[in-house]
C-alpha cells in the first residue's frame, strides 16, 4: 500500500492526518477508483451517490448548478446536463487564467456534443464556455469535492483551499446565499466521527451528503462563511492561481 506525502500537508497537522487516513482505508479496501492520494477520491458507487443526490427536491428544482470538477463527480455533471441544468465547473486546481467553465445542455445538444464527452475534465475544458466568477449567474445549488466529511455537517477537501476560495468569490459576487444548498458525493468510507473534523471559520459546512448507501441531511450548526477572506489564503495559493493576484487588486485594491 502506497502512502506519499500530501501536496498540500503542514497547513493543519490535525487535517493532514485524517486525509492520510481516509485515503489509506480508501486504498486498502479497493474502494478506490484510482489513486486516492493528494486527490477528492474517486470511488466504487460514484454513480449510485450521485443517483442519490439527484433524489433531493432541491436538485430537482434547481435550474443551475455547480460542481466541482473531480472524477468522484463526473456522474453528478452527467445527471445535471440530462436533466437540462445549466452547470458551471471549475478549472481542475485553478491553473488556466480564467476559472470556470460553463456547460450549457442545449448549446452542447446544438453541437451534437454528447453529454458524456463532458463529464469529465479533458471534456469540457474543451468545450465549455470560459467565465469569470463576475460572470456566474445565481446558483441553485452547489456540489463540492471531500475528502472526509461528518453526520453533522462538517467537510476537508484535499488541503487547498479550492473549495473555501470559490465559495468565499461566489459570496462577494452574491451567486450563492446562507440558504443555497451545499452538497457533496463520498464513499461511505469517507463518513466519520463529528469530532475528527476541525471547521475553522473559512470552512463552508455541508447541508447534503449521498454515497453509495444513504442520503444524509446534516442539519448542521455550523456557521456559514461571509465573503472571501483574503487574510486566509496560503502564499502558494497566489503562486499557482495565475489570476488570482489580479482579482484581489481589483476587488480590493491589493
């Protein structure tokens, strides 16, 4: 069993040793799809959580959605394109110099563009639309990439930041509100204890979790972030998002 050093570790000991963990069990299992290292897992039922997801009466009411742009999501992208949802998906790690991609189902269909050749990475970087954050319309609901989460609401994604970075943006920019459903897709696995999670107040809590087994509605008391908290990112983060020092300057001069 492989156990290399996470790209992102030191950041929070606490976190980085139940990432270890997580992966680990996932390794050791098979339920696995892939290395699970430094990564949101893929995971055996990936297409069962996402079933389960999709059970949820806000996903069947939202209009348009976003998902992070994982591979243990690709099934939750599939689903939303076929039931005619506008998706936004981040470029994978934020190293292209504009951050989103838009999947439209009907200009896709007008393309003669399957839906399945977007549901992964490769897919719609290709044929997505680029979109700034100011460009993002008000989102229904959004599915975020974990690592390991709890019953009670609480999340870690691999360690760096992407997810905190976004939402904070989405906040500034008003696209997303308190009452905008957050979500994620997990392998049973990755379900712990409520106490093996440390939320810190950049942390977004979770209101849904589906895996492979069980739909879970945390009902959580985790507070909800405000806007982007600059003061919180890591100097690496400024390092490898190329636009991610221009943006600061012009929302905040700086």
């Amino acid at each position: 069993m492989s156990n290399p050093k996470a790209r992102w570790q030191g950041r929070h000991p606490k976190k980085d040793e139940l990432r270890q963990s997580v992966w680990s069990e996932l390794e050791s299992s098979g339920a696995a799809v892939g290395s699970p290292w430094s990564a949101i897992p893929n995971f055996v039922g990936a297409q069962v959580a996402a079933a389960r997801l999709a059970e949820l009466p806000e996903w069947q009411a939202a209009k348009v959605v976003k998902t992070n742009p994982d591979a243990a999501q690709a099934w939750v992208r599939l689903l939303a394109l076929e039931q005619g949802k506008r998706l936004y998906t981040p470029v994978p790690e934020l190293v292209r110099d504009f951050p989103f991609l838009l999947l439209d189902p009907e200009a896709l269909q007008a393309a003669n563009i399957p839906f399945t050749e977007v549901m992964y990475a490769d897919g719609f970087i290709k044929h997505g639309k680029r979109v700034s954050f100011a460009e993002i319309e008000p989102l229904d609901f959004c599915v975020v990439g974990c690592v390991a989460v709890t019953p009670a609401g609480g999340r870690t994604g691999k360690g760096a930041g992407f997810a905190d970075l976004e939402l904070g943006l989405f906040r500034h920019y008003g696209v997303v509100s308190d009452s905008t459903p957050i979500a994620t897709t997990v392998h049973d696995i990755q379900v712990v204890d409520n106490e093996l999670v440390v939320m810190q107040e950049h942390d977004t809590p979770l209101d849904y979790i589906a895996t492979p087994e069980r739909l879970l509605a945390t009902h959580t008391h985790y507070a909800t972030p405000g806007p982007m908290d600059w003061s919180a990112l890591q100097p690496d983060q400024y390092l490898n998002i190329p636009f991610l020092a221009d943006l600061r300057a012009e929302l905040v001069g700086g």
